[in-house]
C-alpha cells in the first residue's frame, strides 16, 4: 500500500536485465563485439521510451533517477538561459528534488516563484500566466503529486508557457506508465520519469529533451548520451527501464481502470467507517493509486506503526520520527490546519494490489483510529 513509493520489479523485467549484468556486459563506448551489442540495446532501449511518452529517440536522456532528472533540467535550463534572465516559476507543491533545487538557485541569484493550489491541490493556469515576466526562463509544474495525487493541467501550463516562448518541464515521475503521457500534446520541452515508480530498477531514471531546448549538462566526463550526460552507462537499468515502461504503458489503460476500482472502494470504505476523517487532494482528477485521507485526533505515524504489525506499509504527512516535526508541505500547500495534516495517511495502491488487500485494510484501520483516539485527550466523545 505503498507504491507511491516505490514498487516492485517485475518478473518480466527482472528477466530482460539479468544478461546485461554477465554475458552482455560490454562497455558501450568500446568497440568489439559484445561493445556493440551493448550500443544497439541502449538505443532500442532509447526508441522504446520514446514512444511511451510521444517523443523522438534522440530525445531521450538516461540520468540515475527522478532526482537527477529535475535537477538536471532545473540547473541546466536555468545556467543555459542566465544571459536571457533568471526567473523560474514553479508550485508549492512540488517534490523536494524540485523544490530543493530551486532553493539551491535562489541561492546562486536566480529569483524563483512558488505558485500557490487550491484546496484540492491544483494550480491556477492563469496564475502561471500571469506570473510570467521579462526574464522567466523557466517553468516546472508536476504532472501529478506525489502525497495527494492531483493530476494538473499541463496541457494548459505548456501551452501558456510555449506562448510566451519560456521552456516548460514538468516532474512526471508518478504520472509515467500511470496516466497517459504525450509531450507532444502536451507542450512539454522537458520530463523527468523515473523506473522505480513503475516496477523498473531503482537508481534509473529519463529526462526528456526537447529538440531545441537551451540547457548545459549536470555531469561532466566521457562523451556518453550524445556528451550531455557522463558516466559509464546503466546497461541492465536502461533495459529495465525501457522494458517497465513498455509494459506500464501497453497495460495502463486496463490496469489503471482496475487499480481506480479499489482506490475508490477505500476511500469510501475509509470516508464511511471513520468519522471525523476527510479525503485529500481532488475527488476525481487524481492518480488511480492514490488514497490519502486525514483522521482527525490521531498522529498519522501511530497508525503507521499499529498498520505495520498488521503487516500493513503505508505512508503518512507527519513524520516526527524522521527528526522533521513539521507537517508535509503539500498538506499545508492545500490548506490543511496542523492537527489534520498531522493525521495524515496514505495509502498507494498499484500493480498486483487485491480486493483482498482492500478488505484487509479496511478492516484494520477503523479498529486502529479508534485505539488511538481513546488515547487521546483531545478526542471529544467515544460515543461518535
Ligand atoms: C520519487 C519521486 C522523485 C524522485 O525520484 P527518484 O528516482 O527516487 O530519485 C521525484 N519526483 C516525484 C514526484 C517522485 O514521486
């Protein structure tokens, strides 16, 4: 109940990598045989996620993860373009690979806008719009959140942001393989994905390029990715990553309409049998996976550690534990007052998760809210 996370590799994929870590370990850049073979699986590997995402080949650059991607096309983009101007627009409620780097650039005199969301955790377009200056030279708006799971309008961002000419990337590390993606429809100049967000290998990840697009690399040394991006390739990451993707993508539409089914039997089941509980993020536009829901009275890190000796992993917006006694900054981006955004939990559902698995959680979380607010000295009744 934790995909949101990260997920499992799949057997199949599993299978398509392990040659590439014994036989087929050839150095792409040397030039006998298994070196070649080597070559021709990275760029077949290339063509795959192209496709997956609308894209052309040479478009496709292989980074370590959804890490590397963001701060490559926050750094790159924003160092390409410093003579042109310096201000970046991006949300509030961004992940921390974004919004750490952005930090990281305020620093080095690169003035950066957060745009607020709304309740349900979407943006404005026109407010992308009108935060639009002389000197932005960059917009970066996630396809959907992590935490909450609202899916944004990045049809309408791109399209505002390729009016005014300014690149647009967006940090589609939990869209990818989930929603359907098309930079091309959608006005995206660059896009982060990562593999272990769709059962692919961890430590792998794509940023998409746009033919065209002003940005210097992250990483500098050998000529590798066309001498945009250095480093010995991550041959068996890139085949698990491109043979993921392509199966996320031929199965999305079926899997996603099975994965929303038992999304929404939780929630309701969650919304129904808990009282004082709200769901967060936006009712229908959001990720198939993603439940989060607040209980008000109860610190959403005790229902962790009760769910987990129901054998239960699950997530929440509060992790004291974690030596950070502030609340998620994407809940309190939505409005969420502290005692709720500390009550917080999430739970994502994703490939091989069962209505079985539903039943089980929504018999243990009731009983486990209930425990916890007899404890609680706030909790105002027993008899609600
Ligand atoms: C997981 C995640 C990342 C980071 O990706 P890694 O591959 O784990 O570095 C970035 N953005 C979002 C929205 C994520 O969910």
């Amino acid at each position: 109940m934790d995909n949101a996370a990260t997920t499992p590799v799949r057997e199949e994929v599993a299978e398509a990598m392990r040659p590439y870590f014994s036989s087929r370990f050839g150095n792409p850049s040397s030039i006998y045989r298994i070196a070649c073979e080597s070559r021709d699986v990275i760029e077949s590997s290339r063509e795959t996620v192209a496709k997956a995402i609308g894209a052309d080949a040479d478009e496709i650059f292989f980074t370590s993860g959804g890490t590397e991607s963001d701060n490559w096309a926050l750094q790159g983009v924003a160092r390409a373009n410093a003579k042109k101007g310096s201000h970046i627009i991006t949300s509030a409620i961004e992940h921390h690979a974004i919004l750490h780097t952005a930090r990281y650039l305020e620093k080095q005199g690169f003035p950066v806008t957060y745009l607020p969301v709304d309740n349900e955790g979407r943006l404005d377009p026109g407010a992308v719009e009108d935060a639009v200056t002389d000197t932005t030279t960059l917009i970066s708006i996630m396809t959907a959140n992590n935490e909450i799971g609202t899916i944004q309008q990045v049809q309408k961002i791109g399209s505002i942001a390729h009016d005014h000419g300014i690149p647009f990337h967006t940090d589609a590390v939990q869209a990818a393989g989930h929603i359907p993606l098309s930079v091309h429809d959608d006005a995206i100049d660059l896009l982060s994905l990562s593999a272990h967000k769709f059962n692919g290998p961890k430590g792998m990840g794509v940023l998409y390029i746009r033919t065209g697009t002003k940005i210097d690399n992250l990483l500098f040394g050998g000529g590798q990715e066309k001498k945009r991006r250095a480093g010995t390739e991550n041959l068996p990451g890139i085949v698990g990553l491109a043979t993921a993707l392509d199966i996320a993508v031929r199965d999305q539409e079926k899997e996603s309409g099975e994965i929303r089914k038992l999304r929404d039997r939780l929630i309701a089941g969650l919304l129904e049998t808990v009282p004082y509980s709200r769901l967060n993020g936006h009712p229908t536009e959001r990720l198939p996976g993603n439940v989060n829901i607040s209980f008000e009275f109860v610190e959403g890190e005790s229902i962790l550690l009760l769910l987990d000796q129901e054998g239960i992993c699950a997530s929440t917006g509060s992790a004291c534990s974690s030596g950070s006694h502030d609340p998620s900054h994407v809940l309190l981006a939505i409005g969420l007052p502290h005692a709720l955004a500390h009550g917080s939990l999430r739970l994502t559902l994703g490939h091989g998760n069962t209505e079985k698995d539903v039943d089980t959680v929504l018999e243990a979380v009731p009983g486990i809210v209930e425990k916890l607010r007899d404890i609680s000295p706030l909790y105002p009744g027993k008899e609600k």
